[in-house]
C-alpha cells in the first residue's frame, strides 16, 4: 500500500469556534473510507481542505506527485440547456484527451451511467438522475483518489445500488461523506467519524459501518466509565488537599501537581462525554383499543395514464410499521396521500376507525411557512408547548431539538434541510396520534439524529407507515415491506431483502403474504399442463437468477468498462435478465393462486 494522500495537524476554525484542533488524516492507495459525523462536525471542510478548494490557518498537506484527485460536490452543478453527451464532453475540457480517446471515454461514462438517451437535456432529468449524471461525469476523469460528498443525495434505491455496484471494486481509493449507513456498510473498509467527543477529534475503525458502531459504543462506555474512575480519583485527591497537607514536602508538592492534572483531565473527559447530546424524541401515541386503526380493500391508482398500482389490500393495527419502498415515481407518495385522506384512489375503499388520529411528516416541508420564526414554527401558541401533558418553555423545548436560544427569530426559510425536519418532528410530537405517515424522514438527517429516530419508531404504541430510501432504519424499524415495481404493481415482502435484493427462491416466497396484484384470480381448473409448468419455473427462476449475477459481475470487469461497445451489450442483456426473472415470478404467482383453488 502507498501513501497518496496526508494531511497533518490541521487547525481550523470560523470566527472564535474551531472546527478541526491538531487533526490528522491519511488516506493510502487502496483506501475505501467512509466519513461520518454530526451536522457542523467538519466533514464537507475536511473534503473540501483535502481537495485544495480551502486552507486552514495550520497544516501540512501532502499529495503524491501522481495521484489524479477528483472532487464531487454535495451540490450538482449542470447546464439544465445542455444534453447528456454534451455535459460528459465538457467534463473533459480540462483533461489533455483528443479524438478517438475522448470518444470512447464518452461513449464508455453513457454505459456506466446507464443512460439511453444522451441527446436528453439536463433539464428534462429527475433529481437522481442529474446527481447520477455528475457521479458518472467525474469518474470520466479517472480519479486515483476520488472524494465524494453526501452522492446518495437524491438517488433512489436503484441509483444506490448503482453506485454501491461502482464502490465494491474500485480502481481507485476514495473517501465519502454519507449518512446512508446501509451504503457505507456495502462499499467501505475503513470508518472515520468526526466529534468533539473523542480525544483526538475523531475515532476510525477498520472494517463496515456495523464494526463501527460496534467499536464506538465500546469506546463511548469506556469514556463514560474513566469520567467516573477520574471523579473517584479527584475526591480522595479534594480530600486530601482540605486536610491542608504541608507544601514545603517535596512528596507533598507533587502529589498537589498530580491533583492539578487530575483535575484538568477530569475536566476534559467531561467536556467530551457532554459532546454527545442528542436530540429527545418522544412520538405520542393515543394508546387507544382499536384494533383495526386503517384498512384498504382493492385500492387502485394512475396519475398521467400511468397506473402506480392495483389491487392494494392491506390493514393497519397498533404495531404495524408497513415500510414502502421502490424507485421515484412508482406511486409511494401516493399511496400515502390516499391514507392520508387528501387523495382518493381510483378504485377501491379505505375504511378508518373513528376519530382517527394521524401525524404527517411531508418530504417537501411544504407545510412549514418560510416566513415564520423557528420560535412561531416550534411553538405557535405562545411562550410555551403542552407536551404530555405539561407545559414547557419554547427554550427548553428548542433545547430538544438542538436549537439554540439564539436561533428562535430566525426566519424557518434560512434554516437547512435537517433543521426544517427536526421542526416537522417536534410538531408531531405535540400531537397524539394513532398513524404517523412519515414520508422520507430521513432526508438531512445525520446519524446521531436517524438513530434516535430508529428507536423513537419502534417505541411508537400505534401504526406507522413510512417511504424511505434508508435501508438500514428500514431493517431495524419495518414490520413489512411494500414494494413499487414501478410498472403498476405493489407486492407485501417481510423485509426488504426481498424485494431488493432479487435473491428469493420460490419457497421463501411462498411464505409471503400477497398484498397486491394486477391479475384477477383465475377461474379455470388447475389442470396438468399447468402443474407441469409450476413444477419446472423454478429451476427457470434460478437458472434466471444465475443470469443476471453473471452480467452483475460483468458489468464491474474492468475489461467490460473499458469498451464502450460491450458495456452497452452487457447493460442491455441484464435489463432482458431482470424483465425475464419478473416475468417467471409473475407466472409462478398465477400458477400458485391458480393450484390454491
């Protein structure tokens, strides 16, 4: 392994409040680091110092003499004028590449991107899609050490799983900046997280973000337990020091010096176990008797003569956490309008219980007024919230959230994307519900704030539905998975390696409740022919599995990736393999409920 990057003992601060005191980092060839931490810990500084796009007051930075560094910005910047083809070609302007090798290098970022219409304009592209353009952009270039900050911004679960395919095996090293912890745990060998409550400003751990967490809680308890050893300490040495020892003993001089440092370590291990506050999240449930809080019978949708999805039945009880997932547009959203109230299905019935009680977190934030304070926005009656019962300060309840006295007049509009949803969650929090509908929460959250979400979730006593791209608050959260193919149908899956993952033999499969479906259930017989057919679709099923991990694997050879022509062969053969293992599944299904009559 070969050093190529280091940077030394950085000092960094804005205005009176450092950020980095005396930090080190050390990034080699083979280097796959996730970097982790709190909102304002430094993570985008520390990239953008990295990248030389900013200087601290103290440092020393060391980049090997060959080593290509390509920096990616948290925000896209596109011409929404200029075409596909047209903005992968100005990402070469500055490389010294001509003729036939800047046509191949295009022609190769058009297949690793997938896109199938480089004529298309930036402005006509989804959000995921302008930000898988700027990924796919930037490594045209190349990279040897490649830095990314927050690229699952935007991107769908599809979009995800094509840069986890990019990550896993890079020819690059490479250090990003993300909150998905799913995604760090897939692509990355070594975590890094920034805190103020470590030692040395950071902690880094080799292996996934599962060893991580692992090793953090260690050390936290560890700190924790040393504070208490330390205070033990400093209270012998207290006592020592009142029975008025005499200074003149060289012995007694110095034991006066021990308890001088003893008390400054003591001091620090504090401020550092004080660091690690986090928001109180408490959601209140109603706690009511009802069983059956929310039930859809056959509830169907299209918007723009496209249907999102047909024959949806499904209840909701106190305990339920249904967990909807799929790619943008498949109808999510939707479907959560509809329980909502504000949107009614094209067919079907939704049936509430009396008085239903429901709490609405919107992606959009379009419920928050721009114009309002944070203090209106926080605690819109007065000076004080009714919470459980009892009435708290605005300050105080600020304090919940991370909220600053200070921060309370200013406008909601100048807050960022995690503070606007820390609002949404205090204001569901003053409401007792029966059903949260909770649409990407997760959105600008960071993790300290997702894990306290996680557990705030579970405890919930009533039913949640929730859409969200987080994989791992998903696993740890979801009772169910509903899952939007995106071509009309909606399938019940008990997690969401299921659907995802692609992976699930017929058996498994057997075992999964059936929440949705297109075809009416067939009238005819089972007859013979048809259990021949059932008896041979699963060898079908796996020999088309085996298919598409085949062109997986192909797609990530670096003999593929670098022509052009038989990338955009392989890319076309695995999107035949996965329509080929939808279709079998969809046939296995009727064949199944066919034999079930």
């Amino acid at each position: 392994m070969t050093l190529v990057f280091s940077y030394r003992s950085i000092f960094k601060s804005y205005g009176d409040q450092p950020v980095f005191d005396n930090l080190t980092i050390n990034i080699e060839d083979t280097e796959r680091l996730g970097l982790i931490g709190g909102n304002g810990s430094g993570k985008s500084t520390l990239l953008e110092l990295i990248a030389d796009r900013d200087t601290p007051e103290k440092g020393e930075r060391y980049l090997n003499k060959n080593t290509h560094l390509v920096y990616l910005a948290q925000q896209d910047e596109l011409d929404p004028d200029k075409t596909i083809q047209q903005t992968l070609e100005d990402g070469l302007a500055g490389e010294n590449i001509h003729g036939q090798e800047r046509y191949r290098r295009v022609k190769k970022m058009i297949g690793v991107g997938g896109f199938t219409d480089p004529s298309q304009k930036c402005s006509a592209l989804s959000g995921g899609w302008q930000k898988r353009l700027t990924i796919t952009r930037a490594l045209g270039l190349d990279p040897d050490l490649f830095l990314l900050d927050e690229p699952t911004n935007h991107l769908d679960i599809s979009g995800v799983l094509w840069l986890e395919s990019i990550l896993k095996n890079p020819s690059f090293a490479f250090v990003v900046v993300s909150h998905d912890r799913a995604f760090l745990e897939s692509v990355c060998t070594n975590i890094t997280e920034l805190g103020r409550c470590y030692p040395q400003g950071q902690i880094s751990v080799k292996g996934g973000y599962n060893t991580f967490e692992q090793e953090r809680t260690r050390i936290l308890a560890t700190q924790l337990k040393q504070e208490e050893v330390l205070t033990n300490r400093m209270r012998r040495e207290t006592e020592w020091l009142r029975q008025g020892a005499k200074a003149r003993s060289t012995k007694a001089r110095y034991r006066i010096d021990q308890a001088d440092k003893l008390g400054s370590e003591l001091a620090d291990v504090k401020l550092r176990n004080r660091q690690t506050t986090r928001i109180d999240m408490d959601f209140n449930g109603t706690n009511r008797k009802t069983r059956r809080l929310l039930t859809c019978q056959g509830i169907e949708k299209s918007l723009g003569g496209k249907q999102l999805f047909s024959d949806i039945t499904l209840e909701l009880v106190p305990g339920t956490r249904l967990g909807l997932v799929g790619d943008n547009g498949c109808g999510k959203t939707s479907l959560m309008n509809i329980l909502e109230g504000t949107l009614a299905p094209d067919k079907g019935e939704v049936k509430r219980a009396d008085q239903l009680k429901v709490a609405v977190f919107d992606q959009n934030r379009s419920r928050l007024d721009p114009e309002m304070t944070l203090k209106q926005a926080l605690s819109p009656a007065g000076e004080a919230v009714i919470y459980r019962g009892q009435s708290i300060h605005v300050v105080s309840w600020a304090k919940r959230f991370l909220f600053t006295a200070d921060q309370l007049t200013l406008p909601v509009g100048r807050l960022s994307g995690g503070e606007k949803a820390r609002i949404l969650m205090a204001e569901i929090m003053l409401t007792p519900a029966d059903l949260l509908l909770l649409d990407e929460p997760t959105n600008d959250l960071d993790i300290p704030a997702l894990e306290v979400l996680e557990q705030s979730l579970v405890e919930f006593p009533g039913a949640i539905v929730l859409v969200s791209h987080d994989r791992f608050l998903l696993d740890r959260v979801a009772t169910g998975i509903l899952f939007f193919d995106g071509k009309g149908n909606a399938t019940a899956h008990a997690d969401q390696s299921q659907c995802l993952a692609k992976k699930t033999t017929p058996k498994k499969k057997k075992k999964t409740t059936r929440t949705s479906g297109k075809k009416e259930t067939p009238s005819a017989k089972f007859s013979y022919k048809d259990k021949f057919e059932l008896e041979q679709i699963e060898p079908q099923i796996l020999a088309a599995e085996a298919q598409v991990a085949t062109l997986e694997d192909a797609m990530a050879d670096v003999t593929v990736m670098s022509d052009p022509d038989e990338l955009a062969r392989v890319c076309t053969e695995l999107q035949k393999a996965h329509s080929q293992v939808e279709q079998l599944y969809a046939r296995w299904e009727e064949l199944e409920a066919l034999k079930a009559l």
